[in-house]
C-alpha cells in the first residue's frame, strides 16, 4: 500500500471512531434529581476579575443543591479579584474567599490553588472544580453529580462548549473535543482501568471526595502542568474510574482571548501532554502525515488525497458538532489547525528545554 493511500485511509478510520465516540458519549440529565449530600464548588483565581463575575453569579444560580458551598481562592491577585469575592460573600453566606498562600518549592500554581480550596471543605462528599473563565447552566453541578451517580465513576469530566472569536482561537480550540472524540474509545476508557486512557479537562471536574483523598488529592499531582489529567489518572491508579460526559448544555468556556494568551497558554503545556519529547515530535509527525499530507496531495491533484482531506474535514464537523464549535467553514481548515497545533508543541518543547516557561508570572 502507498504512504498516501495508507494515511488516507487512517484518516477515514479517525472519522469512523470520532461519530462511533460521538454517538457514544454519555449525556448529563436535562432535569437532574436534587442532591441531597453537601456539595463544594471550588473556583481557583488568579487574576480573573474580567471574568470570576460571571462565573460565580452562575454557581450561585445552582439548583437542585439541599447544601452547596462556593469556595474561591485568590492566588495572589493584583487585580480586584478578591475584592469581588469579598463583595459577592457578603451578600450570600455560601461564598467563602480563601486567601491563598505562598507557593512551595514543588508546587505549580493551580494544583496548589485546587489543594487549599479542597482542605477548606473537608466535609462535602463532592467536590466541583471550576475554572473562573467558565459559565455554568442552572443545573449543571446537580446534572453532572446525578451523572457521576448513575454511571459509578469517582471523577466525571462534563466537556464544556468551547467558545471561540478570534481566528487562532477557532483553528485551534475545537482540537480539544475533536482530539479525544478521535483517539480515545469513550465507552473502552470507562470501563478501563489504565491511565493513559484517562481524559479530563480542569475547566469543570467533579470528584468524589474520598477518590480523590484516596488518590492523593492535588498534592499527588502537585508538579504537573496538566493537574487535570494527571489527577485522573491518580485517581484510576488507586481504583477509581473516570469518564468524560457530554457538558456542552451544561457549562461553557473561553480558555484563551485570542492569538498572543492561546499561544502562551498552550506553550506552557503541551510539553507535558504525550509523556516525552520523544512521543511528543511522534504524533506531531503522525498528524502532520494523516491530516496535512493528504490535503497537500489533494491540491495536486490526487484523488486520494482528496479522499483522505475530506474525510479529516468530516471528523472535524463531526467533533464540532458534538461540542457545539463552529463546524463551517472552519473544518475545511483542519490541515492548517493540525499544522498550528504541530507547531505549538514543538514551541513548548523548546522553551521548556531553555528553562522560559512562565504563566501568570510564574515559572512552568
């Protein structure tokens, strides 16, 4: 078999998966139960006043909660965030600003953050993670812990919709959904006790508490760049199971306000995302070949080229889709998304070899 046909045809293997996992992804309740245990919902901040807002007049709106703790930490803001708290917990009893403390040798910033918030609520049998750039639904802390509930899993991703504006943010934010939509088996995963299977996005996380003290709570992840992931998969080492949910209805995130914060934001991590350098430049190399190979072929004329784009185009609609993501014209430009992404993880790569990785005025 030629090179091109062959990855012609992974790409269409890599559509046929992403609808099969499409079709498959579990979904969170409409009308979700009430929920009678304690529930804390724990909002890490770090200069976020242009956004927290937002974020926590919808946490307050929840429903459906018998007794629901709001806990926000500021992590050394310069920016009115713990002004804004303050101002929100006079008002309702159930907000508590957390005053963070001073960064341990070891430690990155937002596990420390999740840490401190976690330890402030010692007594809620879950625990919501929230980042502070997200929005929820009314119901959506009460439709994911119902969700948790029916499929008996200790530590539930609700994948929330990506909001994009800008152009970068368009090419690259739908290859969140579409990049586990196509290379994960959603429902394998679940019932899967490995690690590597696991998928988790710390934009909106729910755990059970005692996994998650089993698993180390974010002191066992206190070094990881991607604590999210890397909680999950502490979480499935000490015998627990995750999943990832459908949370589109339920939550929504802008993750980067264009071009110069979503390039820094992914150079700070993707270093860290496939294990090592050497695995990393693998499946830049892999995708480059798959979904850019076949569309260059294509604008020489090549049938299977053509083929093979189109079918990486289709699994992008689909993944699009399913996360709510503008789908046209943006996955006719999948090759150029690929090949932006490939890029980015080779920029991380080597600023995380130079030692200039920062975030928030922090060192990665």
């Amino acid at each position: 078999m030629r090179p091109l046909t062959a990855m012609a045809w992974l790409s269409i293997v890599g559509t046929v998966h992403t609808a099969v996992n499409a079709r498959l992804l579990r979904r969170c309740p409409t009308h979700p139960p009430p929920v009678a245990e304690r529930v804390a919902v724990l909002v890490p901040a770090r200069d976020e006043a242009a956004t927290l807002g937002r974020c926590l007049e919808a946490v307050q709106q929840q429903r459906q909660l018998a007794d629901l703790t709001i806990a926000v930490l500021d992590d050394g803001s310069t920016d009115g965030t713990a002004y804004l708290v303050g101002a929100a917990a006079l008002t309702d009893r159930r907000v508590r600003l957390v005053t963070g403390r001073p960064l341990p040798p070891g430690w990155l910033g937002k596990s420390h953050a999740c840490a401190q918030l976690a330890a402030a609520c010692p007594d809620a049998p879950w625990l919501v993670f929230v980042d502070a750039d997200v929005v929820l639904a009314p119901d959506a802390v009460a439709a994911a812990v119902a969700t948790a509930k029916e499929y008996r899993v200790d530590l539930l991703c609700p994948f929330p919709r990506q909001l994009a504006e800008s152009l970068a943010e368009r090419l690259v934010q739908p290859l969140l959904a579409w990049s586990w939509l196509t290379f994960v088996p959603v429902r394998l995963a679940e019932r899967s006790a490995r690690p590597s299977l696991a998928v988790a996005a710390g934009q909106f996380l729910v755990v059970r508490r005692r996994a998650y003290d089993r698993a180390g709570t974010h002191a066992a992840v206190r070094g990881d760049v991607m604590e999210d992931l890397a909680l999950a998969r502490a979480v499935r080492n000490t015998g627990g199971r995750t999943t990832v949910a459908d949370g589109r209805s339920l939550a929504c995130c802008r993750m980067y306000d264009g071009w110069p914060e979503l390039r820094e934001g992914y150079t700070k991590s993707l270093w860290s995302a496939f294990g090592s350098p050497g695995r990393a430049l693998s499946v830049v190399a892999v995708l480059l070949a798959v979904y850019v190979l076949p569309a260059v072929a294509a604008l020489a004329g090549s049938r299977t080229g053509l083929a093979g784009y189109l079918a990486a185009v289709a699994g992008r609609a689909v993944a699009a889709e399913r996360s709510e993501s503008p789908a046209w014209p943006d996955s006719l430009g999948h090759p150029v998304s690929v090949t932006v992404a490939g890029w980015l993880v080779l920029r991380s790569l080597w600023q995380r070899r130079r030692g200039t990785l920062t975030w928030k005025g922090r060192a990665v």
